[in-house]
C-alpha cells in the first residue's frame, strides 16, 4: 500500500508538471500565431499601398563651382 502511494503522489506531481508546460506550449503557440497573422498583414499592407520614396539624406548634389572674380584672378596672375 505504501509503495502505491508513493507511486500515486509521483504521477500526481507529474501529470501536474505535464499541464503547466501544455498551458506554456499553448500560450507560446497562441502568441506565435499572433505574431504571423501581425507580419503577414503588414506584408499584405505594404504590397497594396502606393510606394513612396524616401528622399536619401546622405546624397547631396554637388554645390555648383565658384565664379571667379576679377579681384581673384588678379591676385593669382601677380
């Protein structure tokens, strides 16, 4: 009788251990569901709206040369 009891309180412990991780696996699924159905909506959304450009920040055009003066090029002919 003791030996069953004992056995009994293992396999309580046990099935109990077992739902907690099911509540985890379901709860992780759940949440990675979400998430897929988030990223492919926003896919979604992005293949239909109209594509808009972002103007680079980091290319600028180059500025245009300096005229020359006269008073510069006076200088440089001394």
């Amino acid at each position: 009788m003791e030996l069953r009891r004992d056995i009994a309180e293992y396999r309580a412990a046990a099935e109990a251990q077992a739902d907690r991780v099911r509540e985890r696996i379901n709860a992780a699924l759940e949440m990675s569901r979400r998430t897929r159905e988030e990223i492919e909506q926003r896919i979604a959304s992005e293949l239909h709206a109209p594509r808009v450009e972002a103007k680079k920040a980091t290319t600028k055009k180059a500025a245009p040369a300096r005229k020359r003066t006269r008073a510069a090029t006076h200088a440089s002919a001394k």
